[in-house]
C-alpha cells in the first residue's frame, strides 16, 4: 500500500503537565515550548483556560503564549472547558486553536467539565458559532473507545456522536483512548468504522498506553487510515485514574522514528528528541 508520507503529529504538553503537584515556573514552560518549535514541532497542545481552583499548573496561559513567537502556520491549542474559557481564548495572544473535551461516558462528562453531555451540545454550538473564522476548533471525544463506569458504550455511539458534531459544523474531532486499557483491535474497528462512513479527513487519534503496547495501537491507528496522532515526550500525562501509573500518553521519542522509519516524514529533529525527552522527564521529576 502506498501511503501518504505526511501525518499530523500533535505535541502535548498540556495532557502532561496539567496533573503535576507543583507549578512549573512560566519561564521553565516556554523555554520547553520553544525547544518543541526550534526542533520542528507544529502542533502544540500547550495550555487550557480552566478554572485555576482545578487546573492551577494552567494558571498562566495568556502569559506563556505571549511569551511564544508568532505561530507563522503552526497550531498553538488551548483546551476550554466553558463560557468563561472560551471568552478567555478569543482574547488570548498567539492562539490559534482551542479544543473541548466531550466524553462518550456522561459519568466523565460530568467529572471533567461539571456538565451533562446534554448541556455540552449548546456549548459546542456556541464555540462552532465564536471561533468561525478566528480559531480553529477541536473536539475531543473521550472514552471513545470504552469506559470504566459502566455507562453505555457502543460503536454506533461513537459515530452518532461524530455525525451530530459534523452537523453542528465541527471539521476536527480526535477520538481518545482517555483511560488508556482500550485493545489495538478495539481502536481500529471504532476508526475503521468512523472512517468508511464518514472519510479520514478531520479525524483523529489520542491515545494513553502503557510502554509495551504503544506501537501496537500505532499500528492499528495507520490500519484505520487515520494519519493524526498525539502524544508526549517521555510519555508523560495520561489518565490520572487510570489505575495505572505505566499507562501514559503515546511516547514521542518512540513513535516518531518508528513513524519515519515507515516512510512518513515526520518534519521533526529526529536527533533532538532524546534531549528533549531527558527534559520532559526532568520537569516531571522536579514538579510532577
């Protein structure tokens, strides 16, 4: 099969730092951005407008993105959870995107965003309608591939959920695997059937795995045709509960010459992912 030698590889910062106990420095934060961006990278997840009471390690977004250099063609995301996060991120310096978490599992739904999922459709009509020609917009939907609690679950779910979110005009949707145990074939029978009905375009993967099982659900997200991943250097972050420490977001530094080794070209310094990987470590040591 000839494959197209171009994915999209989102970088995410923010899916790591965001569950650390202590709060990095705002300059030890840029300074690690503009690492990612020196060595290639243009998609960064990298701050979220949340409640400071929640999230404080995310207290400082408009800071940090004013102190990034123009995105000159590069994704800056933020996550917005609400009203209030929305009106922060029209404002916000640099921005160029924003995403809301939407879970399959309303118990999740509530958790993370402290609204029902019926509540979360007028959001989503709301921010389709405020981003229109200013940011791009992404939505998450998490629990994409199973849940924990017992709420129900269903590939037919998954791609109602899909259809109603293209309805309402949403181009860009990442299915996430959030609690990180969903199987390689689990993941690519929900992309493969997102993908026969719907095409690949706009859609995408974010996924947590433990260490052993990572290029395994590479592999099935590629099986799908689906040429959008995420993750982070380190595999830092991932689903706080988990229950599981070792299941983490897709590692960088291995997923990226294992997709350069295919033939995709990645557009990213190779070279410079060690380090870089050694300083995601670092700053979980220090702060995590």
């Amino acid at each position: 099969m000839n494959r197209p030698r171009n994915i999209r590889w989102v970088e995410c910062p923010r899916d790591a730092w965001q569950g650390f106990s202590r709060f990095i420095p705002t300059e030890e934060k840029v300074a690690f951005l503009k690492k990612l961006l020196e060595s290639g990278f243009r998609h960064l997840d990298l701050t979220s407008f949340v409640s400071p009471k929640w999230v404080p390690q995310m207290a400082d977004a408009e800071e940090v993105l004013a102190s990034l250099p123009p995105p000159q063609g590069r994704t800056y995301l933020a996550i917005v959870a609400n009203e209030k996060g929305l009106e922060r991120a029209l404002k916000a310096p640099n921005l160029t995107a924003i995403g809301y978490p939407f879970s399959l599992s309303e118990t999740f739904q509530r958790k993370n965003t402290n609204r029902t999922r019926q509540e979360s459709w007028p959001l989503v009509k709301a921010m389709v309608e405020a981003t229109k020609g200013k940011l791009g917009l992404v939505v998450y939907l998490s629990m994409a591939f199973g849940n924990p609690y017992g709420d129900p679950w269903s590939v037919e779910g998954v791609l109602e959920d899909i259809a109603r979110l293209r309805e309402l005009g949403v181009r860009e949707i990442a299915l996430a695997d959030t609690y990180g145990v969903a199987e390689a074939s689990r993941i690519q029978e929900v992309l493969g059937e997102a993908v026969a009905r719907f095409g690949p375009e706009g859609l995408g993967a974010h996924l947590h795995a433990r260490p052993e099982g990572v290029l395994a659900k590479v592999e099935a997200v590629l099986a799908a045709g689906i040429l959008w991943l995420e993750g982070a250097l380190a595999g830092v972050g991932g689903c706080p509960f988990a229950g599981d420490e070792l299941v983490g977001n897709l590692p960088t530094e291995k997923v990226l010459p294992y997709l350069e080794a295919k033939g995709f070209h990645m557009g990213i310094d190779l070279k410079a992912l060690p380090e870089l990987a050694g300083e995601a470590a670092r700053l979980k040591l220090l702060y995590g």
